[in-house]
C-alpha cells in the first residue's frame, strides 16, 4: 500500500476516474474505483460526473456498508468490499464497461492465452465470473472465484473488475484487458485463434513481474 495521505488518495481516485473516461474504457459514471484504507475502502460515489467530483464527495466506508457523509457510494460498493476482504495482495480496483471487455462478457468467453500480455491479469486466461445482479453478494463471491490466482477478470452481461498493488497499476490493466478483449474479438469472425501454450505462458508469467518500470516495494 501507498504512503500516501488519506487526502492525497482521495485525489488520486478523482484522478483515475477522470483518467478511465479519457483512456476509452469508460463513459458516463458507469464506472467505479476503490481504494483500500487500513479502516476501511475510500469509493468512488453514486452518479456524480467525475468533472464535478472533489476529495469530501468521495466515500468513506467499512466492509459492513456503514459510511462518512450524506454523498452515497457507488452502488457496487458490495462487490468493492467483498474482493479487496478476500484478496489482502489488491489494494485497489478499478471497475469499467469498457467497449470490447463488456461485449466479450456478453458472450460470456473467458480471454485464452491469444497473446503473451493476457498474463499481466496474473494467468494464463482472464475467466468470465457468471452473471449476477450489480451490488450483491452473489456479485462479489463469483468475481472472487473468476479472480483466483488472477488480478482481473470478466462480469457476464456486465464488464470487467481489474486490481493491483496501486490504483496506477490496476488502472493500467483495465486498459490491458481492453486490449485483449479487442484482439479477441477480431479473431472470432475468423473462428478460434491459436493460443500459446501453457508452457509459454508459463514462461511469460516468471518475466510479467519485471516488464516495464516498477513501483517501489511497500
């Protein structure tokens, strides 16, 4: 986790909301961004334009739901507590219904090993967690089982959940499994593409960790 202030994160969330609409993978407020607090989530709000959006709009809260303030969070906020309880190594999410991810999770197809980067999700597929409605527990228990061993996953009929150390790096595989969804589908008309095998990804995913700049160890 960051060193950062409480403040400082409140602003850094408004950033990367702002940031999902600006990189493509989002539109609207349909989005949402969490961060972990050692008391608790700070969560993006319920149907505030993120233009309009400063560092008290943004929500504190516990895993029971309980909040700071008269501004409601997202109503996803279940899911964002479920995942960041159950997964200790995630710091931060980012939830968009990015164009490619969402429709791929229309057809309910988990992304194969068609390219080496599918391994920046932490495997060698990103999984489909099965439909459920938005802001229930059933949400947040299939997401966590699609996430296993996985920084990422699909929400069927929905869009995609990403997490990581930093909400920079969650962030930044959003835009990853974007990518990936989109070459998935270009293949598709073409029938099933072939996919590197396991050894290969297995062999990416030892270097995955060491591509590009790293953050500082926390």
């Amino acid at each position: 986790m960051t060193g950062n202030s409480e403040d400082q994160q409140r602003q850094e969330l408004i950033d990367a909301c702002r940031a999902m609409n600006g990189l493509g993978i989002n539109r609207g407020t349909s989005g949402n961004i969490s961060i972990r607090l050692p008391d608790g989530i700070l969560i993006s709000p319920s149907g505030i334009p993120y233009q309009d959006l400063t560092p008290d709009l943004i929500v504190k809260m516990d895993a029971d739901g309980n909040f700071e303030g008269d501004t409601i969070p997202s109503s996803e906020w279940p899911m964002h507590t479920a995942v960041l309880r159950a997964r200790p190594d995630l710091h931060a999410l980012v939830h968009t219904h990015s164009t490619h991810a969402t429709a791929l999770s229309v057809l309910e197809h988990d992304i194969p090993p068609l390219h080496y980067l599918v391994a920046a999700a932490g495997g060698d597929t990103i999984r489909c967690a099965p439909y459920a409605t938005f802001g229930t527990p059933e949400l947040g228990a299939h997401i966590i089982a699609a996430m296993q061993d996985r920084r990422a996953c699909l929400l069927a009929h929905h869009g995609v959940l990403t997490g990581h150390k930093t909400l920079k790096q969650a962030l930044s595989l959003a835009v990853t499994v974007e990518e990936m969804a989109r070459l998935m589908l270009l293949c598709l008309p073409m029938g099933d593409p072939p996919l590197l095998t396991k050894a290969q990804m297995a062999e990416t995913l030892t270097k995955i960790g060491s591509y590009g700049q790293q953050p500082e160890k926390t």
